[in-house]
C-alpha cells in the first residue's frame, strides 16, 4: 500500500517543478531581456556604425583607336622626374585644401540621438549612406524613428519582417521595429540622394525619437579636379612676371631691362592701354594692347588672365630690379607653406623711396634735358631694393594685391 501511494506524489512535484522553472525563465526573459540578450541594447563602443564612404570612383579609362596618350609625348628621360614634381604638386594641393569644416564629426548619444554633426558631403545625384546614425534607447516594446530632407529623398535596406517603414525613396523615412537592434542596422543603411543637379549646395537633415530631434548638414558639392602645375627645375617655370602700363613707356623700357639682366628667360606680361600704344619687342614678352584707359584693374585682370605658372609676380611699371632682388627666396617661401596665397617683403627708407620716384613721375611734359641721365639700376640700388621689395608674388589662383 505504500508502494502505492508514493509515487504519485513524485510526479507531481517533478511536474510542480517543470513549472517552476518554465515561470521563472519566462519572468526573466520578459523583465530582463539585457541579461540574457546582451546585443538587444548595445553600448557605445559596440554599435556598428556605418563605414565612411567615399564617392564612387570612375570606371577605368578606355581610349578609343588612334588616340595618342600624352604620356607617351614625353622624353623617357624627362618622364621620371616629370611624375615626381606631379606627384609633390598633389600633396601641396591637397594640403591647401583641406578645413576644419570638412572633418567627420558625431554627436554621441547625450541625447538618445547619434548623427554626424558636420563633414557629411554628398555628390550630386549620386546616393550616399549617412554615417552614423544610431538610436541609444532603453528597452520598450516598440522603436520608432524619422528622417526628414528637403533637398533629396532617403532609402534604406527594406527587410523581409519585423519592421514597419514608411516613406522608402521619399523626403520623409520613417522607420518602427520592436528590435532596437534591426532598428539599428537599418539606420546604418540609410542613404541620401540629392534631386536637383547643383554644384555647390547644402540640406538639413531632421532625425526624430519621440520628443527628441536633431538637425544635422548635409554638403552636396561636386569634386573639383585639382590644378597641377609643372614646378621644372628653374625659376622660368615657376614664376611669370605681369604689369601694366600706361603712357609710360621709357619706365616700362627701364624695368624690362632690369629683369633681363638678373632673369634672361622669364616670362613677362604687360597689359598696356595707353592712348597710342608702342609695341614692345624681345624673347619672352608678351605685350596686349587693350582699349585706351581701361584702367589699373581692367589690365590687372587681363595681365593675370594670361599666366599659365603656378606663381605671378605683379610689378609696377616704373618698378626696378637689383642685384637683391631674389624671387627664388619667394617662391621657397610659398613652396614650404602651401597654405599661402600671397608673398610679399618689406620696404626701405622713405627718403631714398621718394629721390627715386620723383624722377620717374615728373610730367611727360618736362624736357629730357630737365629731367637729366636716365638713371640706371646700378645708380639707385637703395630705391631698386624698396620697389623691388613692394613686390608681391602670388599663387596663380586668380588673387592679387
């Protein structure tokens, strides 16, 4: 009769503990879903952001039958040294463009909200993923979140299940899951598309979380192609001289033979718009004749219109160069700090400045023998040296001073 009775009462206490266990991990698993799925919520450190993406590049470049390439037209010899003075214009180009505005930047999640603060540059009409979107919530049964753009349309991964999206190739995207971490994975797939084609324009981008929202930029600028110079290996190549002149053709005639006896091979550009023009002759000048007295920064423009050097000396016509004067010092000065657009030096005496400029801005009406010798270089080294030093070299991007 004991035999009997016992072994009821064994099944029922491994059926009442069968349930015990089924309750206590439902309980756990329904309350504390962090313990036991530690991906559910991710920290920081451990959200998979979305990898910085670059514009796509070009396919590879095809020439048609016939076509000549360019590099073959170069001297084997010469073809070297050409692509590393190339390759060091790059990296002074690229080191002279670059700014602090165009950093990658995120805000991490003060706010429940991560999204890139600034840096985020788009091509046009070319889509890009956004970097860094991510939502760092507590748990909830449901997640929920909206991005907003004026300028273009936003799209994601479109998943099988689980998740509600609404506005997939539209302005307005909004994104509803139960998971935070599909939410997430989503958010890092997010891409913008500008609609309309412009070369240098902006949008703001609204990302919403309940009562929390954010606005972040969005640069859509099209890549600009770099300008390379050919640097050669001397002074000719590197630095083109430009003046303008007006009526003043023996100072002009002064300054020219000034420059060929220090520097034989330089270019020199003269815009001239005088009343009666008188052509100017010699090896490595080029002189335009403009309308008469257009003015001072109607030749300017065109003076500098014309350089193809990666640096313009501008020079005033009644300008002289000396022994001491040295643009090679300027163009190493440009050269070690590709950050610079101007150059400039300073001056001498004013006593000595005026001895000299006197002479050369008395009236065209005053007799040659009143004016006395012509004087030479070698006779005002002193006020040579202050024009000389008044001179600014310039980086050929269009600026001058």
């Amino acid at each position: 009769m004991m035999a009997v009775f016992q072994k009821p009462p064994l099944q029922l206490a491994a059926v009442v503990c069968v349930i015990l266990v089924l309750t206590c991990y439902f309980i756990i698993f329904y309350n504390c879903p962090g313990e036991l799925i530690k991906e559910e919520v991710p920290s920081t450190q451990e959200l998979r952001l979305a990898p910085l993406t670059t514009p796509p590049s070009p396919g590879p470049c095809t020439c048609s039958p016939g076509s000549v390439l360019l590099k073959d037209c170069v001297p084997k010899d010469q073809y070297e040294e050409l692509v590393k003075r190339r390759a060091k214009e790059f990296q002074q180009q690229k080191a002279r463009s670059p700014s602090e505005l165009s950093k990658l930047l995120f805000a991490l999640p003060n706010s429940p909200l991560q999204y890139p603060t600034q840096g985020f540059t788009v091509r046009p009409l070319t889509p890009t993923l956004i970097p860094g979107l991510a939502l760092h919530a507590g748990h909830r049964s449901s997640y929920k979140v909206s991005l907003h753009v004026s300028k273009g349309i936003l799209t994601t991964e479109i998943p099988s299940e689980g998740v509600k999206i609404q506005g997939h190739g539209e302005t307005k995207l909004i994104i509803e899951s139960s998971s935070l971490v599909i939410l997430n994975n989503l958010l890092a797939k997010v891409s913008y598309t500008s609609t309309v084609y412009h070369i240098h324009t902006g949008d703001l981008a609204s990302f919403q979380f309940d009562k929390h929202e954010a606005v972040f930029p969005i640069t859509i600028k099209q890549p600009q192609v770099p300008v390379l110079y050919d640097m050669g290996t001397d002074i000719s190549s590197q630095v083109t001289i430009t003046t303008k002149t007006f009526l003043r053709y023996r100072q002009l005639k002064v300054l020219l033979n000034s420059i060929r006896s220090f520097y034989s091979n330089i270019e020199v550009i003269i815009a001239d718009d005088s009343f009666e023009p008188e052509h100017i002759t010699g090896e490595h000048i080029q002189q335009y004749i403009m309308p008469p007295a257009q003015g001072w920064f109607a030749g300017r423009n065109l003076a500098i219109s014309q350089v193809t050097t990666k640096y313009f000396l501008w020079v005033d016509d009644d300008f002289v160069f000396t022994q001491d004067t040295k643009i090679e010092k300027l163009v190493e000065v440009m050269e070690s700090v590709p950050e610079l657009d101007v150059s400039a030096t300073p001056s001498c005496p004013s006593n000595r400045r005026e001895s000299w400029r006197s002479w050369m801005m008395k009236p065209r009406s005053t007799s040659s023998e009143d004016l006395g010798p012509e004087p030479t270089p070698d006779d005002a080294d002193h006020e040579l040296s202050w024009n000389t030093w008044n001179c600014s070299l310039t980086a050929g991007r269009g600026v001058c001073v």
